[in-house]
C-alpha cells in the first residue's frame, strides 16, 4: 500500500539522481568551455549575460530542487491515489526534461568558444525541442504513476442521510465568506488597477518592463486571485455538488454525483489544511476560508475534496441521499 513515507523516498531518491547526474556533461566538456558561461540570451537568440561556471551548476541544482520540491507538493494531496502519484511523476519527468534540456542547450551553445559574447544564439527551434522534449519526459512520468491500484480510506461510519420523498426535489445552498480576504483582496486588487494606467503612461521606471511595472501587475492579479477565494457558494443537488467562487460565482468548481462515494461534516482548522485559501494536503483537497465545520466528500478513487461551509451535516446527509437512488441501480 503506498504511504507518504514512499512519496518522500521517492522524491528523496529522484532529487538525488538528478543532483548527481547534473555535473556529469558539464565536467566532461569543461575544457571546451569559456568561464564565465553564456547564460541568458535575448528575444532575438543573441547572448546578453553570463555566469561562472560553478554559479551556473549551483542554479541548474537549485531550479531541480524546485522542481522536485512542486511534485512533492502534488504528491502530498494524496499519494494512494494513481492520479496523484500520476501528477507527481509529470511533474519530476517535466522537470528532469527541462532542466537537462536547459544544460544541454547551454552546453551547446557555449561549446567550443572563445568567450561567452561568442556563444551560440539561442532561438526559438532550440527553445521548441526542450519543451517537447519536456513534455514526453512528463508524459513518461504520469503513465510511471499511473501503474499499481488505488488506496481507498474508508469513510467514518454512520455518514448521515436525509429523507427525500419520491418525486421530490432537494437543493441545499450553503455559504461562507472570510472578511478579511475579502478586504485583502479588495485592497491588492484596487492598487494594481490605480497603478495599471501609470504603468502604460509614465516613463521608466514605471513600464511594463520596468522594475516596478511588473510588480503592480502582478499586486493586481493577487488581489482578483485573493478577492475570488474570500467567499464560496456550495450547491448540493442531483447533479452532483458545486463550489462557486468569489462575489462574482466564477471560477466553479464541480463534482458529479457519479464521483461521490460518500459525505460527511468534519471540523477543520487552517493548521490541518495547510493555511488558507484552496489547499492541498495529507487530507487531501480543502477549500479553507474560515476554520470549524467543512463538507467533506470522498471519491470514488478514494480522493477527498472539503469546503469550509455552514450547515455542512445536511448538505452532506443531502448528497448521501441522492446517490442511493440511481446512483445504486
């Protein structure tokens, strides 16, 4: 049965790997090597930066380690499912491709040169082929971890039902809304929109490619981010169960009643979620937006999605109910 001690060794072990296989090529070629390396090239493919030859080694390691360090994530909201080991072994293939693929187009380029300036171009042929490349390396990942069967947990005993008469319809509506990200959200997302027009008409250091440009872009895309996870409508009925994000009901996030194997309410803390905002943990995923009482459902596979949401025991007695009928025959 697969643990979250396997998915540690596993990350363990393939961190590793990729630490120790970095320096292979590049120690080989050394000699063929200018120092300092050409390490970053324009939008036209031409050379417009440089770093030592350890320095360079020592950032192919680190973007490997974040890489790693992504899949592990993924790899934490539910290592018994095949989908997340899946997901875990895209993410380790696509960053094992693009971190050989960024070696290797480096070494290429800078092979056999005098001196950095004098490095290969870098254009977008070269550029295509490491993202393909990529992609089959992710593609080997997910169908690795998509072998072995699913570890299903059981649900708690005695998950509550609701009564519903035959011929009779049942919605259940429940809310919740956290203040403080609602003004967090407002705040950030009203100083990227003041700073949007002095970012398109004042002069540097204010453009969009200036050293403030992109950071006021980027406060307001946090702030529409932060804004649409203050609040949530959850919506139990037959088909299934949706979770509407933010004032607007957009983005929506559906389960079909087909999924669902069971639901029950469960206390929750942002502590055993892993913070606030939508979350992926040992628990699997938690929409968390104020701690206490959070509609859980488990999967078909075994995955389980919560909400923090008011009056969670009848939405889940509700949607108990509705897969006994078609759902059973």
């Amino acid at each position: 049965m697969a643990t979250r001690r396997s998915l540690f060794v596993t990350a363990g072990l393939a961190a590793s790997a990729g630490l120790a296989a970095i320096p292979v090529a590049p120690l080989a070629l050394r000699d063929r090597l200018p120092d300092p390396l050409a390490t970053h090239w324009d939008g036209g493919g031409t050379p417009d930066g440089s770093s030592s030859f350890t320095v360079w080694l020592l950032v192919c390691g680190g973007i490997w380690l974040v890489l790693c360090g992504a899949a592990v994530i993924t790899g934490l909201g539910g290592w018994g499912r095949r989908r997340t080991r899946a997901g875990f072994g895209a993410l380790l293939g696509f960053g094992a491709g693009v971190t050989a693929g960024m070696i290797g187009s480096t070494l290429r380029a800078n092979l056999d040169r005098a001196s950095w300036r004098e490095a290969g171009e870098l254009g977008g042929g070269v550029i295509a082929l490491v993202v393909l490349a990529a992609a089959a390396a992710a593609l080997v990942g997910w169908l690795i971890g998509m072998t072995g069967s699913d570890a299903t947990a059981p649900p708690p005993p005695g998950t509550p039902r609701l009564k519903v008469g035959a011929g009779q319809r049942a919605v259940w509506i429940g809310y919740v809304h956290n203040r403080l990200l609602a003004w967090l959200g407002g705040a950030l997302a009203a100083a990227g929109a003041i700073g949007a027009p002095l970012v398109l008409l004042l002069p540097e250091p204010l453009t969009p490619g200036g050293p403030l440009g992109i950071p006021l872009v980027t406060l307001g895309l946090t702030g529409l981010v932060v804004l649409a996870l203050s609040s949530a409508r959850v919506t139990v009925d037959t088909r299934g169960l949706a979770v509407a994000f933010g004032p607007l009901g957009r983005p929506v996030r559906r389960i079909p009643r087909g999924r669902i194997a069971a639901a029950w309410a469960e206390d929750r803390s942002p502590a055993e979620a892993g913070g606030w905002g939508y979350r992926l943990g040992p628990k699997g995923t938690t929409v968390m937006l104020r701690g206490g009482e959070c509609l859980v459902v488990q999967y078909d596979d075994g995955g389980r999605f919560a909400v923090s949401v008011d009056d969670a025991e009848r939405g889940a007695a509700l949607l108990n109910s509705l897969g006994e009928g078609p759902r059973a025959g």
